[in-house]
C-alpha cells in the first residue's frame, strides 16, 4: 500500500550534523502524517518528530531545539544538529493514514546513526 524508503544515515561527530531522507511510494494520498523513530543499543523504539498534512510537528522532549521534521509532497526529512552519542540508533521512517476505510502504518527498513569520536 505505502512503502519507504530511507537514506541519510552515517557516522558523525559529536556535534555534528545529519539530514534522513524518506520517500514513500504508492497510495500516498492516504498518509496523514509521517515521522520518525528510533531504536538504540538495547531499547525499545521511540519517537523522534511526527508531522500531519498540515504540516502540525511534535518532537521528543529529548531532541527539542536540535532536529527538525519537513515535509515535502512524498518525502519527509529529519534535519539533526548537534547530536551527540545518545542519538546512536536505527532511525525509521513511518506512515500512518487510512484506506477505505481502515487504519494502516508503514515502517521503512531503518538507517543506522552513529554518532562517535
């Protein structure tokens, strides 16, 4: 129905910056809002930032003032500044809208960020 796919992702310093990518393809007029997730060494997944077709934003306290969520037609990105070693993760990318009538949600198959010295 929805697939996507990532890009974007590396090593970096502490300090440094990333830009994700994620392009979805398919029944993309029924995603109402996309984000991001990630998944550290030994946790569980959690949200990063979502944005809605208005283009409404929410953020994790954790990276509030340092990434920032776009939107652009069927691409969304993630803008990371300053990261530092707690933001080593898997980042996935996801889609959540609905066709006819049911609910559904897409994952991408993950990006690693690795943020170290």
């Amino acid at each position: 129905q929805v697939q996507l796919v990532e890009s974007g992702g590396g090593l970096v310093q502490p300090g440094g910056s990333l830009r994700l990518s994620c392009a979805a393809s398919g029944i993309i007029f029924s995603i109402n809002t996309m984000g991001w997730y990630r998944q550290g060494p030994g946790n569980q997944r959690e949200a990063v930032a979502t944005i809605s077709t208005s283009g409404s934003t929410n953020y994790a306290d954790s990276v509030k003032g340092r990434f920032t969520i776009s939107r652009d037609k069927n691409t969304v990105y993630l803008q990371m500044n300053s990261l530092n070693p707690e933001d080593t993760a898997v980042y996935y990318c996801n889609a959540r809208g609905v066709i006819a009538g049911t609910s559904f949600g897409s994952w991408g198959q993950g990006t690693q960020v690795t943020v170290s010295s």
